[in-house]
C-alpha cells in the first residue's frame, strides 16, 4: 500500500500507533516520526532488528509480540500485508482490534488477489469485531 493512500486516513499526531507484522520497519519509520507513541509488532528477530535501527532513532519501539499492550488504548491499529499470511484471519483481527480505543482508525491492507481473505471472503457483512466500538 503506497504512503498516498494510508496517510490521508491516519488520525492526529498525540496517539499512540500499533502496527502488527512491521516487517522491516518502512512503515514505522513514518509512523515514529508522526505519533507520539510508535509501537511496531515483529516476531521475526532479524527483521525486527532491521526495523529497531529505522524507528528507534525517531522514539519509536520494535517488540516482538504485544502482550504489554493495553487493549483499548490504541489510536491507530494497523496492518500492511500481513493477514494473507496468517492461517486464521478473522481470529487475527479480532485480536488486534482488542487494542483499538473507542473511534480508533483501523487500517488493513492485503494483496489485490483471489483468496488472500479466507475468512472474510466468505464473510456477508462487517466482522463484528470491526464494527464502530
């Protein structure tokens, strides 16, 4: 997903941003810069450490998985083609909204291609755990 389309939809600078599966930080490295608080969420140890190196020197933090998180305290949840990866999408959603706040902006991208959503491509309507909360 290019910066264009996801910056227009961030919320304010004053929050805190979570972003599961930061990879190598090239997001987090933007989103250091721009939140107050910045935490990228990476199980694998060397990309993690690629992006400690981006977002560390902007106040930004790389932890491996979000157990210290409080649920409901997020501004910014978000996800850049991270979900096609994983064997059950709707239950990983429905454990990352948990650290949205109430108004949060939540935001998921995944491949442009047929069946990259199990789940939710067999969804009729909103999740609802992605309904406003």
């Amino acid at each position: 997903m290019r910066w264009a389309t996801v910056a227009p939809l961030l919320p304010g600078p004053g929050t805190l941003a979570v972003e599961f599966g930061c990879g190598l930080g090239a997001y987090g490295a933007r989103f250091a810069r721009r939140f107050a608080t910045y935490q990228g969420i990476e199980p694998d140890q060397d990309s993690a450490n690629v992006a400690r190196s981006r977002v560390e020197p902007f106040g930004g933090q790389i932890i491996a998985d979000p157990t210290g998180l409080a649920h409901g305290s997020a501004g910014l949840v978000c996800a850049f083609e991270v979900l096609e990866h994983l064997p059950d999408d709707r239950q990983a959603l429905a454990e990352w909204v948990q650290y949205a706040a109430p108004g949060a902006t939540v935001i998921v991208s995944v491949p442009a291609e047929p069946g990259a959503l199990r789940a939710l491509g067999r969804a009729s309507g909103p999740l609802p755990a992605l309904q406003q909360r």
